[in-house]
C-alpha cells in the first residue's frame, strides 16, 4: 500500500502551542509582533503577570495547551522559576540600549536607565567613555522598581528607559516611558520558542517510541540513574514481580526488591550477566548492565526474563539441532564392508558429492540409503547447510503437498497462522532427501517435476514463486522403470531423478560383510543398552546369521542382535553350541530354518520376501495384532508394513 500524499495544509495539532506573557506596553509590542508568525504556530497573548501568569500557564501545561512561554523582565524571571514549560525570557543586548537611550535623549535630555541587578555590564564603561551623564539604577523585585520610578521622578528625570513594567510605571506617574526591547529581539525570542517546541517534540516522540519498544518487550527492563534511583520501569517488570509501576519514579531500586539491587554494578562498572533469582515464585534469569557516557557511569539497566520462556526457546533450539544433528550424523566411512559392492557404492558417492547432480539411491529397505544420502552431503560443498529428510509414503497426498511446498495464510481450514514454509525453503542451499519416492501420489509427482526444472517453489495458496537452491537425492525400493512402464509413474520425472543413480546392495550381496558388521553392531548395541559384561557372538550364532538371507538386509540384521543382546544378558556364558542353536530359534524363529544362501537372484529375492512377511507376522502376533507397536518394533513404517504383507499375500 502506497503512503498517503503529505498535505500543504499544517496539521494544527502539530504547530507549536506558544503563550506570549506581558501587560500593558510589552503586551502591545507582543500583539504588534505575533502577526508576523501566523501559520507557524498558534500563540496566545495573556496580560497577566507573575502569580495570575504562573497559575494559568501551570493549568494549562497539564491539559497539554501550552508548549513554551515568551515573556520579559521580572515578570520572565519570575515565571522561570514558577511554571512548569519552558520560558523563553527577553534578554537585553547592548546595542539595542543605546538605541533606546537615543530615542530617549530626544525626547528629553533628563534620561534614566533601569534595569535587574547585573542586567546592563558594559553601560558604566560605555557611558564614562563618551561621558554621558545617564543614571543607572537597578531593583530587584515590581515594589521596588515603583520606588526607584517615582524616586527618578523626585530627581527631575522625565524619561525613564526600561522593561515593559518600568515604562508602565512611569507613564502611570506622569513621565515618558522608553521600551528598551525592539520587535526584532522580540520576534527572535519567539523563534527561539518554536525551536524549542520542535526539539522538544522531536525528544518526546524519541522517548515514547522507545516508551512503545519497552512495553512491547516480554523481556523486563528498569533503568535507573547514577544514584540508583528508578528513572523507567517497562509492563514486563510488573508482571514479574506482581507490583504496580505507579509511584515507582524516583524510588530506589532495593526498596522496590532487594534481589535486583544495581549498587554493585554502580559502583564497579562491570556487567553481571545471567544471574538466577526466584521472585514473586518465578525463577527469573537476571543480567545488569551499567550506562557509561562520556562523562562517566550515568546508571544502569536491568533485565528480567522468566526461566520458562527460555526453556520454550531452548526446546525449539534443540528440536532444531536434533534434526540437524539426525541429519548429517552419518558420513561415508560410515557404510560397512569391504565386499566389492559396498566399494563401488563408496566410490560412486564420493564422486557425486563433487557435483550438486540430482542422485537417485535403489535398493531393498534396510540397505543403509539414507546413511549413502547423508553421506553424498556431508562430502559435498553444502554440507554446512541443512540436510532435510521426508518419507514420501509416510503422509497423506494433502499432508505431503503442504510439507514439501509449505503454505500460505489461510491456504486451507487448521493452516498456521501467518503460513509455514516448505521444506524445500526450509533446505535451502543444502540437501533435501526424498526417501520412498516411488510411493510419491501421481498429483505431487507432477509439482515435483516443476520444482526440479523451474527451481522454483510455489506454496499451497500462494500467489509467487519462491526461489529454491536444493540439491535432490532421491531413494526407493521400487523398480521406477517398470513402474514408468506400468503407468505408475512419471517418465519425465524419472528420467529427472535418474541422473546419477547407485544402487545399494543387499545383505544376501555382500555376504563377507554379514559377519564382521554382525560384530560390530552387536558390540555397538550392548553398549548404547548399557549391557554389561559384553560376550562376543558364539560360532553357532555365527552359522545361524550366516545361513540366513536377511530380505530386512541391516535394518533387521539390527533387530534381531538386538534381541539376541537382551535375551543372552541374563545366560551362563558358556552355553554350547546346540544351547545357542535353541536360544536362536526362540529368540528369532525366522533364523531357525535358515534360507538359501546361493541360488538365482530371484530365487533368493523370493526367499526374501517370504521370510520378511514370516518375521512381520510373528511380531505382529507377539504385539496382539498391533501394528503401530510392530512397526515401532520392526523399524519400518505402516506403509512398508502393509506393503511387505501384500506383496506374500
């Protein structure tokens, strides 16, 4: 929205509020001179003086009437002390003297000077020098200045120089009366009472801007001044302590809660930061920090902030660092094995990670695809960005379009208030890894595709694009190329996926690598159980692990030590080899049987899934036909679940 057109015409609210203060002759030159500033400000003329003056002005500034005061003489002197505003007094220059006593000594030659004590300086010099016989005198309060008058008067003077009051007197008694303030002074002091009007103003819009900042904070903040005594408390501080902030100005901060006492960080200089006290039954957490200026230590400041906010704030920092920290745990050192396949697959992954190519990772569940993904990103050069991971079978199509793109205000009925980014934006400069891609809904499939040649993300209910700078790495269990044949998928976007590909291999295609990664994952797994003494696998376990095909691959190959870990903790160590071989068949019946260890590639594939659907069935039947405890069980989603027992069905 474009800001309004500024007007020509000046707001009235925001013209100075001026208060012209004089009676009798200084009142005329005021009401002669104020003409000359109209448009700049809206000025009262009062004709009042001292007490009368003070009063009206005082009850003025209090409904917010007035802004400054112009006024001469006594009558300004007087009302510097008595009024609230600022006063701008009419000074007397030396030159405008002369020019007055000029005009004077035309009239009469019998002249006399009035003024404040210390008023005129440099006249006694000026007047011996040119050896003009004028007579000075000074008064000090209205009844003196009366007397010095009509005491001139008794002197034979006929012309009396002076304030506005002193020609007001001396005109009442029969002499001539001399202003000795021009309309130029004059008209300069009422600039100088618009300036100040603007510079206040400008200072009061300063501090209640920053008066709106500290209502506006959770944080509590109180200042105080080099005395240690109250200058601001903010809204936050009353909520903490349960006290009210009316009449807190002035007090000391002690009195107030002798817990926050700022007396040492006056007296020192130094910051404390991050102190803990409990107040009003709320742990708080405390920083004080002391206000130097040129001039030295001018107070301090003190912040409260309630524990509980922090540890809101500390749980989203963690359940940010544990996704990013899940994210990029794993390196390509990390994949196991010294069989040829697992070399290859090292090979392959450190070559891609050279490149920001989109990658696309086959293999049966539980080969290790998403540790082979991380493992692309941490060697790549966006490895210090985020590395963001999605199961693209384990969301609704709804759910998914609304997680991958995000979503604008109001997109749709529950959506965030002010919208949620995607992850797309959310992996912005790193790595997004679209795990179980096949199982991605033909819709989505669609977006996708537009995403990976645009570059571009536009979220649910949006209206523009937003420009996205994501490396894609992509993994599935599925055949994408029969799947593209059979219609299920996107040829054009498989062929956007399929750019650098590698497939994982299978437990059954690395079998030097069963045994040495059985050890190393049992002796892990006793550890983070906390099981100790730890036992080495038996070679009947060995036989037993060996024998079998492992369709799970490593993510079953874990569960089951697992329980083997778990179940052997509480036996003699020295069990024989036909004890294991029955610990085995009741620990993990699917192995009792063994499988075939060499044949065709289908054949074991077969074997695969039929022991995988065996194993699921057993664990379901032990979890009452539960099946999200099965899957939590098994390490699989419901979908893979449902998946693997269709599939033998």
């Amino acid at each position: 929205m474009l800001p309004a057109s500024p007007s020509t015409e000046p707001d009235s609210a925001s013209l100075p509020r001026i208060w012209a203060i004089g009676m009798a002759r200084i009142s005329r030159s005021f009401a002669q001179i104020l003409p000359r500033f109209a448009g700049r400000g809206e000025f009262k003329l009062i004709e009042a003086g001292f007490e009368a003056a003070a009063n009206a002005i005082n009850q003025a500034a209090r409904q917010g009437q007035v802004d400054a005061v112009v006024a001469a003489g006594l009558n300004g002197a007087y009302l510097r002390r008595h009024v609230s505003v600022p006063v701008v007094q009419v000074k007397i220059i030396g030159f405008e003297v002369m020019n007055a006593l000029s005009t004077a000594r035309r009239i009469s030659p019998r002249v006399a000077l009035l003024g404040q004590a210390g008023q005129y300086p440099e006249l006694d010099t000026f007047l011996s020098t040119f050896s003009l016989d004028i007579p000075v005198r000074t008064y000090q309060d209205p009844d003196d200045a009366l007397a010095q008058v009509q005491a001139l008067k008794g002197e034979g003077i006929e012309v009396i120089v002076g304030s506005g009051l002193l020609v007001d007197y001396a005109e009442r008694i029969g002499l001539t009366g001399v202003l000795v303030y021009s309309p130029a002074t004059i008209g300069a002091c009422i600039e100088d009472a618009i300036e100040i009007t603007r510079l206040q103003r400008i200072e009061s819009g300063r501090r209640e801007y920053l008066n709106a900042v500290l209502s506006n904070l959770d944080e509590g903040v109180a200042a105080v001044d080099a005395s240690g005594r109250v200058q601001a408390l903010n809204p936050a501080v009353e909520r903490l302590l349960g006290i009210s902030a009316s009449g807190m100005a002035g007090r000391r901060l002690e009195e107030i809660s002798p817990a926050l006492s700022l007396d040492e960080v006056l007296r020192s200089g130094k910051r404390e930061a991050e102190s803990i006290h409990r107040l009003a039954g709320k742990m708080v957490v405390v920083n004080r920090i002391p206000l130097a200026t040129g001039a030295g230590l001018s107070g301090a400041v003190l912040t409260l902030q309630e524990a509980g906010a922090i540890h809101r704030a500390d749980r989203n920092l963690r359940t940010r660092a544990r996704m990013r920290a899940h994210a990029v745990r794993y390196t390509l050192d990390d994949l196991f094995g010294t069989a040829p396949p697992v070399e290859k697959v090292r090979m392959l992954g450190r070559r891609y990670a050279r490149v920001d190519s989109t990658v696309l990772i086959g293999g049966e569940s539980g080969t290790g695809k998403e540790v082979l993904a991380q493992g692309i990103h941490q060697a790549s050069a966006r490895h210090s960005f985020p590395f963001i991971a999605v199961n693209c079978a384990a969301f609704p199509e709804s759910l998914l379009e609304s997680e991958l793109f995000g979503y604008e205000d109001g997109a749709f009925s529950g959506a965030r208030r002010g919208g949620k980014p995607g992850l797309f934006e959310s992996a912005h400069n790193g790595t997004l890894f679209l795990d179980e891609v096949g199982d991605m809904p033909a819709a989505l499939q669609i977006r996708l595709l537009r995403v990976l040649q645009e570059r571009q993300v536009m979220p649910v209910g949006g209206s523009e694009a937003v420009p996205v700078n994501v490396r894609i790495i992509a993994a599935t269990h599925r055949d994408l190329a029969v799947m593209v044949a059979a219609g299920d998928f996107r040829q054009d976007l498989f062929f956007r996926l399929n750019i650098l590909r590698i497939d994982m291999p299978t437990l059954r295609e690395r079998r030097q690598d069963i045994w040495p990664l059985a050890q190393l994952l049992y002796l892990r797994i006793q550890e983070n159980l906390g099981l100790h003494p730890h036992r080495p696998l038996s070679p009947a376990a060995q036989a037993a692990l060996m024998a079998y095909a492992w369709p799970g691959n490593i993510r079953e190959l874990e569960n089951v030590l697992e329980r083997l870990a778990v179940y052997l903790v509480e036996m003699p160590a020295d069990l024989t080899d036909a004890q294991m071989r029955r610990v085995v068949g009741d620990v993990a019946p699917e192995l009792a049987g063994g499988a075939p260890a060499d044949g065709d590639a289908e054949s074991l594939a077969d074997t695969s899934r039929r022991h995988d659907a065996a194993h699921i069935r057993t664990v379901l039947a032990r979890c009452g036909g539960n099946r999200q405890e099965a899957c939590a069980i098994l390490g699989i989603s419901a979908t893979t679940l449902w998946r693997r027992l269709r599939e033998t069905r």
